[in-house]
C-alpha cells in the first residue's frame, strides 16, 4: 500500500473566492433599505462589494473548492472585508454563509437562507478593532462539519451565498466584502473513497 493523506502531517489549505467571482443578487437585496454595488475602495483602484443594508446578498458557483477538499474533515469558512470610512468600534456586521452541494446531472438550486443549507458553526458577530478608515478584516470562524459533503461532491459545484444578517451602527456602504476564504484538509492521495482515476472518469 501507497503513502496515504493520513500519513502525511497536510496544512490546511486555504482557499479565498474574491469579490469578482461573486453575482450581485438585488432582487433579494431589495428587502433590505439599499442594495450591494460593485465600488471602489478610496480611490486606489481596489474592488470589492459595497454593503448598503441587513440582507443584502450575493452568490457564486464554486467549481474549484470541490476538487481539492477532504469531505472527511471539517471545513471553515471566513468573509475578509474591509471599512471604507472612518468607523467607530461599536458598529457590528454579521456575516451569514449558505451554501447547495450541486453533483453533475443535478437541477441547481438558490442557496439563500432557507433554501440552501446554513453552516453548522454560524460566523459570529464583529466589530472593527479601530476607527482608522481602509482596514481589512477576517471575520471569525463558521464551520461546517465533517463529512456534510460525499465524495460525489469532489466532481461537482458548490453554491455559495454570502449576506449580512445583523448590520448595527454602520452607514451604508461602510462594510466592504473583499472575499470569501474556506479553509479545508487537501485529499491529495488515492483512498478507500477514490482510487487514482475518481476524479478523471467520465460521468454518465
């Protein structure tokens, strides 16, 4: 028998899906008081989604992150962003992820709140440390739990949904989301689950 993934102490790995990759959904931004925008941060020429109210909300279809994790282990999930005036300590966002295990030959769905599935540790509130304009942040950590996803999911998409659940303090677009970042164990060896070829056999 080969050396395995178990054998070998692996990282985790990171992997950050950035503001570009994401599809502004306004039809259901519209149940907040504003609407996220594309916008610029200052006028560096730096990109990022500007949040305008609770609610506000975009999507993505993840065609890469499937193809690297380890269904077996846990997988964390961050939101980095960034403030873009000159914020006070006491203001407080909420960063909510949803998500849809999409397999080949399957109907996509909206993963939104109450469609898609919501992560098992939930991104808990945060505050900026300072009232300096332009800092970046990483939210805390949600979860979702080992072994959520099958293998199947290694050839499939993942939808991801990203919205702001609690918005305290802030002016509207204040909060700037700069990406998602996931955090997961590499499934780099042939195992028990996939044999050398899983991931390269047609699919019928």
């Amino acid at each position: 028998m080969g050396i395995r993934d178990r054998n070998i102490d692996w990282l985790r790995a990171r992997r950050r899906i950035p503001w570009n990759e994401f599809n502004l959904d306004t039809a259901q931004a519209a149940a907040g008081d504003g609407g996220p925008v594309y916008g610029e941060l200052s006028s560096f020429h730096y990109g990022g989604i500007l949040v305008g109210a609770v609610n506000d909300e975009w999507s993505t279809l993840d065609v890469v992150s499937p193809t690297l994790w380890d269904p077996a282990h846990a997988i964390g999930v961050r939101v980095l962003w960034a403030t873009e005036a000159t914020v006070a300590t006491d203001d407080a966002i909420v960063w909510r992820v949803n998500y849809d295990q999409n397999d080949i030959g399957e109907a996509l769905t909206d993963p939104v709140q109450g469609t898609g599935t919501a992560l098992d540790t939930a991104i808990t509130t945060q505050s900026p440390s300072v009232t300096t304009t332009l800092v970046t942040y990483r939210s805390p950590r949600g979860i979702i739990n080992a072994n959520t996803f099958d293998h199947t999911s290694r050839n499939g998409v993942i939808a991801w949904q990203v919205d702001v659940a609690t918005l305290t303090n802030f002016s509207a677009n204040e909060a700037v989301f700069l990406a998602l970042e996931i955090d997961y164990m590499p499934l780099v060896c042939e195992s028990q689950e996939e044999s050398r070829d899983a991931l390269t056999a047609d699919l019928s």
